[in-house]
C-alpha cells in the first residue's frame, strides 16, 4: 500500500504567526484528526479496490523483483530528464528530498 494518496494544507505563515498559541493548538488537533480519518478512509478504500479486483479475476500480489527494478530504472530516467528541464532549483529540491529519506 505504498500508493495511498495524501492530502496536505497549507498554511500562510504571516496569518498562523498571526494565531494566538490556543489557536494553533486547536488548528494542529484538527490536523491531527484530519490526517488519521483521511489515512483510514484511504487504507479502507485500497482495500475494497483490491477485492473488487480479486472478485473480478484478477490476481492481486507484491510486484516482482524484476518489476521493481524496471520501475527504478524508469524513475531514474524520469528524474534525470526533470532535472535537465528544472536545471539548479530542480536539483535542489531533488538532493533535499533524498537528504530525507
């Protein structure tokens, strides 16, 4: 279930500097709610389209080693197409996302 969207907000951060530390508190437990409903709704709902696809005939299984070494090789050239396109900034945003994992 490495698939399952993710939904994020925004937030200007002159108006939350803006919020007294009550507000933000409440604002982060809403957060905190939002992200646990929206998970679940999310792992539900991946659940019932692998059975409608099962129920279908299809068989549903991990993908193969050889299926994600294809898929790693197609990110990578994907990547290093972007970041001819995206130059500096591109690689940037690339070296802080890997700095992450």
């Amino acid at each position: 279930m490495h698939w399952l969207p993710r939904n994020y907000v925004m937030v200007n951060s002159d108006a939350w500097n803006g919020l007294s530390d009550a507000n933000k508190n409440v604002m982060r437990g809403c957060a905190e709610i939002a992200e646990y409903a929206g998970t679940w709704r999310s792992k539900e709902y991946t659940g019932f389209t692998l059975q409608g696809l099962r129920d279908g005939g299809m068989t549903v299984a991990p993908a193969s080693d050889t299926m994600k070494g294809e898929l790693q090789g197609i990110g990578e050239t994907m990547t290093s197409e972007w970041l001819e396109a995206a130059g500096a900034d591109g690689a940037a945003i690339v070296d802080a996302f890997k700095s992450m994992q």
